[in-house]
C-alpha cells in the first residue's frame, strides 16, 4: 500500500466517491418498496448491530491470533515501519477493498456452491495482491525490453514473515465475505464487512504504534 501522501490522499478521495454513490443508492432502497435497488451498488443495504458486533469480535480475534503468532515465531519486528499518514491509508482501503471485492467480485446468482467457490478464488487472488510474498521494483536505468524490465522488476519474498501475514491475509478474506452473506446478515449489507474490515485497519496501525514501527507523521 502506498504511503506517497499525494497518492493516499487521491485514494481517499475515491474512496469518498465510492461510498457517496453507495449512500445514494442506499438511499434509493430504503424509498423503494422492495427494500433493494437492483441497479445499485452491491450490498447497499441497511443492517442491525449484531452482525456489525459478531464481524467486529471475530476480526479482533483474527487479528489477536496474527500478533500472538508474530510475537511467537520471532517475527514481529520484520513488519514494515509507517507514517501516521499511513492511517488515512488504511481507512481507504478498509472502504475501497469491501465495495470491490465483497461487493462486486463474488458470484451470488449461480447457487451457494459458485458463490462460495468465487469467495476461495477471490481470496486468494486478494491475499496475493497484498505485496508480502512478492515486490516489484521498475528500474528506469535498465535497456532492457519493456517484457524483460517487467520481470526484472518482480522479485519474490518467499520468508515466514511473508507467508504468515500473506495466509491471514486469506482467512480474513473469507471471514469478511462470511459476515456478508451469513444469517444474521439477511440483506447482505456491505456495512458489516465494511465495519469490520475498518476497526481491524485501525488496530493493526495501533499495534505498529505501540510496537515502534511507526516512525514519523508524514
């Protein structure tokens, strides 16, 4: 994830668009008749407490387990150090990653085993975006093709750091898709993965503060 200021800031103005346009479709279903409207964003429905509580408790304990595990297999300081900036950040993505991948990439229309499958299949793919396992460094020197400068510039990390986040990664993918689609979430609002995706964002930037990894404002 970025930590350029200017790109953090034009990824949370986007964010705001993403989510003005879910208010505004929110809006047109609480005025329609059926509660739902079929040309909106996914998942822009209203929801209770509950599932907002159970997706939250189950994201802390994730998060709890991951830095437990860290601190057990002598790997916490390897974590990469950031700016306070860096929480504007994470309340981007906490939005940005819900509306795109709990919202739109999953199937819903094909029956439960096509949903859940394409819930495996999009975790994946967005524990591996996360750039732990692999990073990509574009060196403008080299006179290399454009194909073999793409390669060049990827180079995998295969450490236990990497992995270890990485499959978290994975298994909170899966819970934050759970918490949309389970039964106390009957309308399947995106707030409830949304809400959780967010208080874990903010936690993981309190455990780097009060770990030391926090390094300066901008």
């Amino acid at each position: 994830m970025s930590q350029d200021p200017f790109g953090v800031v034009f990824y949370f103005i986007v964010t705001l668009w993403l989510a003005r346009m879910w208010w505004r479709d929110y809006r047109e279903a609480q005025d329609s008749n059926k509660g739902t409207y079929e040309r909106g964003l996914p998942g822009a429905t209203p929801c209770t407490l509950k599932p907002i509580f159970i997706a939250v408790a189950g994201t802390l304990l994730l998060l709890a387990a991951e830095t437990y595990g860290e601190i057990r297999l002598g790997i916490s300081a390897e974590q990469s150090d950031v700016s306070c900036f860096f929480l504007l950040a994470l309340i981007s993505a906490a939005i940005a990653e819900e509306f795109i991948f709990r919202g739109f990439l999953v199937i819903e229309t094909r029956g439960e085993a096509a949903k859940w499958i394409s819930v495996f299949v999009f975790s994946t793919i967005f524990a591996l975006i996360h750039p732990y396992l692999w990073s990509f460094e574009w060196n403008d020197e080299s006179t290399a093709g454009t194909l073999t400068k793409i390669v060049q510039a990827f180079d995998l990390n295969i450490t236990l750091k990497a992995v270890f986040t990485t499959v978290f990664i994975f298994v909170g993918s899966l819970w934050f898709y759970a918490v949309r689609f389970f039964r106390w979430n009957p309308r399947h609002s995106i707030l409830v993965p949304i809400a959780a995706h967010l208080v874990k964002n903010i936690a993981v930037f309190l455990i780097k503060l009060a770990q030391g990894h926090v390094t300066s404002i901008f």
